[in-house]
C-alpha cells in the first residue's frame, strides 16, 4: 500500500527536490530488498522494470503520488537498482542526470552524447524532456549522515543544462541540502537537479530503488527504453486513487 501523501508543485518547482516519509512500508522494503536479491541484484542493476514484476508493480502504485507534478498521462520510465555497501562505497561527484534509455538509436535534432549501458542505447535529450521528468528514489534502508547520503543543491535545476564552469558557480554559492531518507521514504528530484554523494563513513547497505517518470511520448520516432505511452502503456487517470 502507499501512502498517499501531499506533494507540492511549487516545492519542486522552487527546490527541485522534495523528501516524504512513510511512503510505503518497512515490510515491503524489506520483501523488496529480498526480491533483488534473488535477482542477484548486488550492488547494482539496471532494466528494473522489466527485471521485476514487483518492482514493476510498484511503479504503477506511485503514479498516485507523481501524477499531481507531471499530469494524468504519467508512466514510469526506467528503474534502476544500486547499493552502497561495504565493497561498493562508491564517491559520485556533483552532476545532473542527463541521459535517458531509449529502444534505438535515432538520430534526431537535439538529442546527442550517445552511449551504450548494458546492450542499451542512452541519449541526451533536449532539455525540455528533462523538464518534464522526475526521479523518485525509494530507500529499502534507514539513510543517515553517515551512510554516504545523496547531497543536492537547492533550486540548482532551473539553470537548465549546466556547464562545467555553472556548476562550480552553484558548488561555491549555491544552498547545499543532505537528504536524510528513512527506511520506507522517498526522495523525490529533478534530473537537472545538482547532486552528488560520498562514500559512507560506516559502510551498510543503503538499498534504493530509482524510478524516473515522465508524461509524454519521445519525439522523432524515438521509444522510451522500458515503457511509455508508444508502448501502449496507459496513462494515470485521478480518479483512479480512490
């Protein structure tokens, strides 16, 4: 069951980030942590979606809690597993998610920095698409100041595409936020949002699920890798959330 709990445009709108508490419950954390690991997840997997019916499942409860930022037509995306853990207490530097997993390679005006993950093409797409996305990231374990928490830089997406001199700009003057997400929360964010983490200081599993939802088909004949509305997928209706 989720919680269905309040979720302000005009906060991600300002801050690009939002934190809820309670989102789904410690049990299913922990049946879901249980599920990746039977999938040998490690500390890390990609295609979560089609990987997992339960995490899959998920997915779709969510849209409750999405679809007042995006609109009724919003689907999942992509999801992705990773776990900071004794043995992969990995430091990721300040950046903005900007690549998306389609189906093909098409080339296509605005999209470029083409790359291939696990056998699947991966594009920058213009900046609108990213705009009209957002990250949820579901936390299987307690995440604490000294579990290598993600770290982000408040209203640091609405600069659009940054370069690397904007980013140090926003490094040095920027409101810097550590997000603190409990066993069951989610951290909600925009793509363009600045964020970074450190290597935990005491090493434990920080289990999140990553889950990008966006509401519209890709232009120029372009798929959404693991669903999307080309794929008959449909949208989320209100009315729908009881």
């Amino acid at each position: 069951m989720i919680t269905r709990q309040a979720l302000s445009t005009g906060e991600l709108n300002r801050d690009g980030f939002a934190i809820r508490a309670d989102v789904f419950s410690a049990s299913r954390a922990d049946a879901l942590a249980g599920t990746l690991a039977g999938l040998g997840a490690g500390y890390g997997m990609r295609n979560l979606l089609r990987a997992s019916p339960e995490v899959a499942a998920l997915a779709e409860e969510l849209k409750r809690l999405v679809a007042p930022v995006l609109g009724t037509r919003v689907f999942a995306a992509r999801g992705i597993f990773f776990d900071k853990m004794p043995g992969a207490n990995w430091e990721v530097g300040w950046h903005q998610d900007l690549s998306i997993a389609v189906a093909e390679r098409i080339v296509a005006p605005g999209f470029s920095g083409w790359s291939v993950k696990q056998g699947v093409p991966h594009v920058q797409p213009p900046v609108a698409v990213l705009e009209g996305m957002l990250t949820v990231r579901l936390h299987l374990d307690e995440c604490g100041a000294d579990n290598g928490p993600l770290r982000v830089i408040r209203g640091s997406h609405a600069g659009g595409r940054l370069t690397d001199e904007q980013i140090e700009h926003w490094k040095q003057s920027g409101e810097e936020v550590t997000c603190l997400v409990p066993k069951g929360g989610a951290l909600l964010m925009r793509p363009l949002l600045l964020h970074a983490s450190k290597p935990a200081e005491k090493p434990r599993h920080r289990r999140v699920i990553h889950l990008e939802y966006a509401a519209d088909p890709l232009p120029h004949g372009l798929k959404w890798f693991e669903s999307g509305p080309e794929r008959g997928q449909p949208g989320f209706n209100l009315a729908d959330a009881g």
